[in-house]
C-alpha cells in the first residue's frame, strides 16, 4: 500500500515535471526575439554608467552648492560688518554735528563779548579824551588853569597829583580793557579753529560714508547674485536628482527584466532530474531525508574534507545551551575552504545576520532550496544561477559560531529536510 502511494506522488511529480517543460516549450518561441540577459546587462551597465555621471555631477553641485553658501556667510559678515563702521560714522558725525553746533554758539557768545568789550574800551577811551580836551580847552578849567590856580606849591603838587592819578585811572581801565579784549579774541580765534577741525573731520567721516555705502551696496549686489546662482544650483540639483531617480528605476526596472531573461535562459536549458522516493526515515539520522518529494541525484558535496561536528536534529545548542531543533548538519572543515553550490538553482539571498553570518540561499526551483552558513564572505548575488559545484564562497566563523565550520541545509517547500539524504 505504501509503495502504491509513493508510486502514485512519483508519477504526479513527473506528470507535473512534463506539464511545466511543456509550457515552457510554448511560452520560449514567442521569447525568442526579446534581448538575452548579456544584451540586458549591457544597457545595466550602460545605465549604470550614466548614473555614476549624475551622482558625479550631484557631489560637484554640492560642492559648488556650499562654496557659494561659504561666499554667502562672507558676503553677510562682510556686509555686517560694513553696517556697524557705518553705524559707528553715523554716531562720530552726528556727535561732531552737536559738537559744530556748540562751537558755534561759544564764537558767537565770545563775538558778543569781544564787542561789549570793544565798546567799553571805546567808551573809556573817548571819556578820557574828552576829560584832557576839556581841561586843556576849557577856560574855567584848563590844565594850566589848574596849576595856575594852585596857593600854594604844595597845592601845586596836590593838584598835579590828582591829574595824574585820575589819567592813570583811566589808562589802567583801558589797559585792562584791551587785554580782556585781546583774551576774547584768542579764545574766539580758538574756537573757530576747533569749528574748522570738526568740521573737516565731519568731512573726512562723511567721505569714508560714502566710501562705506558704496562698500554696501556692492555687497548687496554680490549677495543677491550669489542667492541667484544658489537658486540655479538648487534647479541644476533638483533636475541631476530627478534624473538619477529615473535612472535608478529604469536599472531596477532593467535587473527585473534580467532576471526573467536569466531564469528563461535557465530554464531554457533545464533537464528535469529523475524523481526517486526519498529515504522513509528523517529526522536525527544522517543518512535520512525528511518528507518532501525529491530526488537525491543531482547533489553534490558543498566541501570537501569535513567532519560532522553536529547533526541534524535536536540538540543542545552549543552557545545558548537550549534544547533546540538543528535544521542542518556542521560541516568543520579549515577557515577558507571552497564551498560549491550543492545543486543547480537561483541564488535566492546572498546577505549577512547576526546568527547566520554570511550566508547564501539557493532556490532549486522544484520546491528545493539550500543554505549555506557562516562563511567567511560570498562570491555570488542574489539573482545569480549557477551550477552544481560552482563556487559561492568559502568556510568562516561569521554570525554565532564556535569555530570554522559550513552550517549546511536543504529545505523543501519550507520544511528542513536532513541533508545527509541527498549529499
């Protein structure tokens, strides 16, 4: 009975093995025309090429884009710092203003003072001509009169005394007058010159004003041009991005289309293997698969010159020491041994984890897949087919591992099978 059903899934499995090659016989004619996977991969590299040419194009944008930004903060310090001496000039000359202002208003205080003292010298000077005419003219009293009157020599002495006293009153007054006048007219000499100082260095200041707006404007004009150009960097980066983008699709969109070509080339020359019974016994045993529905033929040893250090089923795991299902055999060999592909197919997954290391995944296509653990690093990519014993990679100690070994392991439709049973 139970030979009678392995019978039965046999030919179910040829059946279906005869019913795939048939449609693929129908859909390859109507494919013949469409480019190979070499032609594919040759508009890849060209596409990749013209997007090596954008993103070089994007690095020199960015940097033209912060050199300008570097031209742009020394154009706003400059600016900045332009505003500030004019800042400082508004105040130097606004302050020399008030200072003009006062040194006004003190010459025209001392001008007024000058005149009052003039005119005070004037007026004693003319009062004491007038008291000499009048002594000298007037006949009730002349200068002579006046002696001529005295009683006496002593009275003589005494009224020439008086004369004398009362002309060097007068002289003493005007003397006093005159430097007092003298004194006004440096001090307002003094401060006229002080007025012409401030006025020139308002001058001087105004000139370095002008001097510093134009500096300014210049800034101004060299700062709108540099936003400017930053706007046509941003359009320049926006238009390179947009088209990497595209470009970045369309080799996507091309690596699809290469792996389809791939994969019909594949199966193009696919010879379906002979479909046996699988080992009854699965499980612990190394020489047993699990159940699944595949042939044994077609494998081949992924190393050579290994020793089994742990096989497959439960076990104790010998990091975490959990009681634990081993969904494979460890295969100790040296660090860098070869490791093959035990089986024409698809690479699946070529990538690293933290547990499995570096690792490789092939899809046989017929529900089988095999993995491949804790390699040292991988030749192959996702995407890749390859052949029966060709290389992929080399035996390491990567992700958890106590020493170089290949974690080997072959699944079907999802469920671990012992991979003693096929190699």
């Amino acid at each position: 009975m139970n030979n009678r059903k392995r019978l039965v899934s046999i030919l179910a499995v040829v059946l279906a093995a005869v019913m795939l090659l048939g449609l693929l016989a129908g859909i390859l004619p109507t494919a013949a025309h469409a480019a190979s996977s070499s032609e594919i991969m040759d508009q890849i590299d060209q596409l990749e090429a013209e997007s090596a040419e954008v993103e070089a194009r994007i690095m020199e944008l960015e940097g033209q884009i912060q050199e300008n930004l570097n031209d742009m903060m020394d154009q706003v310090n400059q600016k900045k710092n332009i505003d500030q001496q004019i800042a400082l000039l508004y105040s130097q000359i606004t302050i020399l203003n008030e200072q003009i202002s006062a040194y006004s208003v003190e010459i025209a205080d001392k001008q007024e003072e000058l005149d009052d003292k003039e005119a005070r010298y004037a007026e004693l000077s003319e009062k004491n001509r007038e008291r000499v005419r009048a002594m000298e003219e007037d006949g009730n009293l002349s200068y002579w009169s006046v002696l001529f009157k005295a009683n006496s020599f002593a009275d003589l002495l005494d009224r020439l005394n008086m004369i004398e006293e009362i002309n060097a009153s007068d002289q003493r007054r005007l003397q006093e007058l005159d430097e007092a006048a003298k004194a006004v007219e440096i001090a307002k000499e003094e401060l006229a010159q002080d007025k012409a100082n401030a006025e020139a260095k308002r001058v001087e200041l105004a000139e370095k004003e002008a001097d510093l707006e134009e500096k300014r404007a210049q800034a101004d004009a060299l700062l709108a041009e540099l936003l400017a150009k930053g706007d046509e960097y941003e359009e320049y980066m926006a238009q390179s991005e947009a088209e990497q983008d595209r470009l970045m699709q369309e080799i996507a969109n091309m690596y699809d289309e290469y792996d389809r070509a791939k994969e019909a080339e594949y199966w193009a020359t696919y010879t379906a293997p002979v479909v046996t019974a699988p080992p009854e016994n699965s499980g612990g045993s190394d020489e047993s698969s699990s159940s699944g529905g595949s042939s044994s033929e077609g494998w081949v040893s992924p190393v050579y010159g290994y020793t089994i250090t742990s096989s497959f089923g439960m076990r104790v795991h010998p990091i975490y020491g959990t009681w634990t299902m081993h969904n494979g055999v460890d295969m100790a060999c040296p660090q860098g041994t070869p490791i093959y592909a035990a089986r024409s197919g698809k690479v699946s997954l070529a990538t690293y984890n933290s547990s499995c290391g570096n690792y490789v995944q092939i899809n046989h296509g017929d529900g089988y897949r095999s993995i491949y653990m804790h390699m040292t690093y991988y030749v192959v990519s996702a995407g890749d087919y390859v052949q029966a014993g060709q290389l992929i990679g080399y035996v390491g100690s990567t992700g958890d591992s106590t020493g170089p070994h290949l974690h080997f392991g072959i699944s079907y439709e999802g469920t671990y099978v012992n991979p003693m049973g096929y190699v």
